[in-house]
C-alpha cells in the first residue's frame, strides 16, 4: 500500500538517531545536545560561510542555528563543490570562526544583528560533500522573520516606503563600519528583520 509506513516503524516508536541528518551532513546528536537541548528542523537560509537551520528548544522555536563547515571549501549558492573552481569556494577556519563568533557576539549587543545565544565547535560531524568526518562551528541565534528583499517583493510598500528602507539600511551600513563589523556578503536577501504585528 502507497500510504503505509515501512516495515520497521510499524506498531512500534521509531527509534531516534544518533544523527540529526541534515542535507549534506550527519551531526552527532550529542555534540549538539551537550551545549543546547535543540531540535534541528529545516534549512531557512544559505551563504558563503554556512547554511542556517530553524530550530526549537522545548516547542519553542524562535532560534537560528547557523553551520560553518571549518578547514574545507563550503559549498553555497556561489560554488558547487563538483563543478566550480575550488578557487571560488571559501574555507573557514578555527580562528576565523572565532572572529565571526566576536563580531556576531558585538553586532547583537549593537542590536543590529540577532541575539546570539550561545557558540561552540565540533569535530565529528559527517560530511556526505567532502566524503569524511570534520569540523564544525555553531552559532545559535534568534530566528528573524522575512529578509528585506522577500519584505518588499511580498508588501504592497510604495516610494516613500522604500526611501525609509533606504535610510535604514544605510544607517546599518554605517554602524557596522563605525564599529568595525565587515561583511562582504550584504545585500537585501541577507538582512533579516522582524516586523510589529500593526506593519
């Protein structure tokens, strides 16, 4: 029959992983759960430096966690691993995952990047891409609701709209750089915001 489950979860509870299995990786539950009790769901975002996953801690899911594979190229939207130049994919190693920790650690106490919770490395996750176990980083953070671009592709926001939009987004460029906060992959689909329920 089409509808029925497979053979082994029939009248009995299936039985959890030791991995939470993601696209391209097996994540130890363990190297997750000694930091945060989460549950990993869907992937909402991809960059050059990592993916991002919804995720919730005791049905509340309100957290981002965001990947970094450290020490191999990362695929992205700019590069397949089996069909681009190497030189075009990033590598990201340990102390740079730590600047990306200190400089989202300042961003959010700046209030222009999402509450960091909490941060930490792994070294046994599965990667089905590099086809061998490696290092991770982890940052966990507020999940924010809709990116700038989807916001105004989705809202009906006319001229004047959009002008504040511009000074806004301005105004962030300029407190990053005032405090020394670079990032060479800022554009509409990668800055997040919340909206008030009256917008």
């Amino acid at each position: 029959d089409e509808g029925e489950l497979p053979i082994e979860y029939k009248g009995e509870e299936k039985k959890e992983s030791k991995y939470y299995m993601l696209t391209n990786y097996n994540i130890p539950r363990d190297c997750i759960e000694q930091y945060e009790n989460l549950d990993i769901k869907k992937e909402i975002g991809q960059g050059l430096r990592g993916s991002v996953y919804k995720s919730c801690k005791d049905d509340d899911c309100k957290y981002a966690l965001k990947i970094i594979p450290l020490n191999v190229l990362i695929p992205s939207r700019d590069c397949d691993l089996k069909t681009d130049n190497p030189d075009d994919c990033i590598k990201v190693n340990e102390k740079e995952f730590g600047m990306e920790v200190k400089y989202t650690k300042l961003a959010s106490e700046l209030e222009i990047a999402p509450k960091l919770y909490s941060s930490w490395m792994c070294d046994n996750v599965k990667s089905r891409l590099h086809g061998k176990n490696i290092k991770m980083g982890f940052l966990l953070l507020d999940r924010m609701k809709i990116t700038l671009e989807d916001f105004i592709k989705t809202s009906n926001i006319n001229d004047e709209g959009i002008e504040i939009l511009r000074k806004m987004y301005i105004k962030l460029g300029k407190k990053m750089l005032k405090n020394n906060i670079y990032n060479n992959d800022l554009h509409f689909g990668n800055v997040m915001i919340n909206l008030d329920e009256d917008y």
